[in-house]
C-alpha cells in the first residue's frame, strides 16, 4: 500500500446502493487516514455520501463521472492523482441492470450501452489507474453478480456483461500478479437496492419496478461488509449467499436443475410463456 498521509481509495457508483455504503464503512474503519474519490453521475447522491464520511474525519474528493464515457473514466483517475498522488485501491462498483426476454427486444442499442457501463467503465478505469496501482501494489474490486456466474433468463444483456467483466478480471489477475497487484470479484445475489427498479427494460426505458422476488433480498450493509472484508483479506473473491455458492456448483453437474433454479426467481409475470 502507499506511504501517503492516507489510504487512496477510488469508488465508481459510489452516490447510493452498495458503492455509497461502502464509501461509508471504509470512512468508519479508517476515519482520518482515509481519502475516498467518490464517482457517480449523480452528484447530489455523492454530496450526501460524502457529507457522511466526513463526519468520521475521511477526506473526499467528488468526480461526477458516467463511466459509460472512456474520457470521464480517464479523467476521474487524473483529478486522484492530481489530488492524491497515487491509488490504493480501486472499487469498480459503478453498474446498470437490465430485465427483458430477448424476443420482446426491438432495438439492441441498449445492450451496448449496458456493456460500456457494466464491462467498458471497469476496464477503462482500470487501464487508466494501473500504472499507479502497481506502484503502490495496490488492489482492485470488481463488483460483478451471480447473474455473471450463471446465466438467468430475463437477463441476457446483464449477464453477458458481467461475464465479460470476469473474464476480464480473471485474465488481469494473473498479469499483475508478480506486479503486487490484488485483485477481488465480487459475485452479489438480490441486494435491497433500487438498481433493478432503475434498469432497463425491453423498450430500453428504466423498468420502474424488479422482475425478481425480493423478500430475502440481502441488506446492502452485509453486501458491502462481505465485499470489503474479502478485498481486505486479498480474497481472489467472494461469491454471496448459500445458494449462489451451491448454484455455482451445481451447474457442473446437474445445470438442468440450476435453470429450473434460475427460472423460480423470476416473478411470474415476466417468466417466458
């Protein structure tokens, strides 16, 4: 890790949902030796982020950033230098979900525009910040999902996206390896965050509401908590909840089952007839 007066932590989505609480149980574990770059395009989210971290003494620095933009990404890793001198740790949260059977599609121009967001804003940030994170053997986090492990009907353009995104991650960590540099993926279920309510939906329009059932959705402090210990602990990464780890496993051996799964977490009304 760096030697600067603070720990230099860079974090993509970082105005609500898992990003926002992240920024906050980073700035209560390390209060003043913390310096946290807040990215989002929400900047009245990131206010409200920052304004909480601050009361535990972490400074911060606010980038409005659209990460589905190289030269925000670029520029968002230029103004932490500039600022800080250096990057610990890079926390590639920023994403966009989507929920629509693929025959309902009539214009694919969204998929790419969920591809730049989920799988082009981390790796033009990353690109952008490895020189400096090979200096301070520093750490990446990849938020992913296990719509990026397994894949789920409803959700083709998501997972096609969040499995570009392993692969990626999976192929950098063994390049940086003897370079010092940690990388972390983090594979969430249903988190209790409004992202589903905010993604698209067949017409390419936010959806306004989730196609998946939410009553044992996962509290985005124990999210943010699993994600933050396995990135402390260099965890290669952290694949949440039961039956995301036995799902995993189960497509290996029994993958019928694992769709008839997948397909159950759908709600009925957007199942495929």
């Amino acid at each position: 890790m760096s030697t600067q007066q603070h720990l230099v932590v860079v974090i993509t989505g970082a105005s609500d949902g898992i990003g926002a609480e992240m920024a906050k149980q980073l700035a209560a574990k390390h209060q003043l030796g913390l310096a946290l770059v807040l990215a989002a395009r929400n900047e009245a989210g990131l206010r409200a982020v920052a304004d909480v971290c601050k009361r535990f003494g972490s400074v911060c620095l606010l980038v409005k950033t659209d990460v589905s933009v190289e030269s925000d990404c670029r520029r968002l890793i230029r103004e932490t230098v500039e600022n800080f001198g250096c990057i610990d740790i890079l926390i590639n949260n920023a994403g966009k979900s989507a929920q629509a059977l693929f025959s309902e599609v009539d214009n694919l121009g969204w998929y790419q525009e969920l591809m730049r967001v989920n799988f082009w804003g981390s790796v033009w940030c990353t690109h952008a910040a490895l020189p400096y994170l090979k200096e301070s053997k520093g750490k990446i986090v990849a938020v992913s999902s296990l719509a990026g492990l397994v894949g789920v009907p409803g959700r083709t353009a998501y997972s096609a996206s969040k499995f570009a995104m392993n692969g990626f991650f999976e192929s950098l960590r063994t390049e940086v390896k003897e370079a010092g540099v940690q990388i972390t993926l983090a594979y969430p279920g249903v988190v209790a965050t409004r992202i589903r309510y905010n993604g698209y939906n067949a017409a390419g329009v936010a959806a306004g509401s989730s196609g998946l059932k939410e009553e044992q959705a996962m509290p985005v402090e124990e999210c943010a908590y699993q994600i933050i210990q396995a990135m402390e602990q260099n965890q290669r990464e952290v694949v949440m909840t039961a039956k995301g780890k036995l799902g995993r496993w189960l497509r290996l051996i029994a993958p019928g089952l694992v769709d008839k799964i997948a397909m159950a977490a759908l709600k009925k009304e957007v199942r495929p007839q």
